[in-house]
C-alpha cells in the first residue's frame, strides 16, 4: 500500500507561511496544503502561488482547505478530510 505525504501549513497566505508553502511545492515530495481561516484570502494566496511556482518550472501548486485552528471540532473535521 502507497502512502501520499502530506504537509499542511497554517496561516499560509502572507509572510513565512507564503514562503514555506512556496519552497514545499518546490521541494516537497506529496501534497502541500495551505490553510486558512478565510477562505477568499486563502485560495487568492493558492492562485497567487500558483503562477509564481509555473513561471519557475514547478507543477505541483498547494491546494487550500479551510481551517480556523482555534476551534478545535472545525479543525479536528478538517484533518479528517485532508
């Protein structure tokens, strides 16, 4: 049985978290998800890297799932999803 990698940062759509999500879809062999309580500013985070991770030859952009860490039934379900 084959099991997928999976990295998931929190936070990801500014600053250091932008930037470790940026090099783990550069690096990283599995899926990078990038997490965010809000989800416009999440998936325009995901869209954003998108582009910059095509124009340097990387195919494999985070997907987004939303999750607010500070509620932990909200976020324990999120886990179970990804």
């Amino acid at each position: 049985m084959s099991v997928q990698r999976v990295a998931v940062v929190t936070g990801g759509h500014k600053g250091i978290c932008y930037e470790i999500v940026k090099a783990l879809c550069s690096q990283f062999d599995g899926i990078v998800y990038l997490t965010d309580r809000d989800e416009k500013r999440g998936l325009d985070a995901c869209k954003k890297l998108a582009k910059e991770l095509m124009k340097e030859g990387c195919k494999s952009p985070p997907k987004f799932h939303q999750l607010d860490i500070g509620n932990v039934k909200k976020a324990s379900k999120g886990f179970e999803i990804m």
